[in-house]
C-alpha cells in the first residue's frame, strides 16, 4: 500500500489492479466497482483513504 499511496498522492487515480498479468481485469466494470471473484487486487480511494481488496482467485 505505500506504492500505492505514494503514486496516489502524486497523480490521483480512481482504481488501480495489482497483479501479474491484470491486462483486460476489470475493464468491463465501473471505476468504483470491486467484483467479489476477481484474480488480482484492487486499490480503490474511498472515504478519503485507499482501501485494498485481495484477490480471490
């Protein structure tokens, strides 16, 4: 998360996939949107803090 929070604080982004090969993840969902079966993680800000979510698969 302090990858995360470091580039955030630079350059604001509205998710952000972490993984091996996230190519194409997500890209059909909204930028607010974390699917509960998902095969990387995913930063999201929320509430002012980022908010982490692992993958599940």
């Amino acid at each position: 998360m302090s990858v995360a929070r470091r580039v955030h604080g630079a350059v604001p982004f509205r998710r952000a996939l972490v993984g091996f090969e996230t190519y194409g993840e997500g890209s059909e969902q909204t930028s607010d949107v974390v699917p509960d079966r998902r095969f990387c993680g995913y930063v999201l800000p929320r509430g002012g803090a980022l908010t982490y979510w692992a993958p599940t698969d």
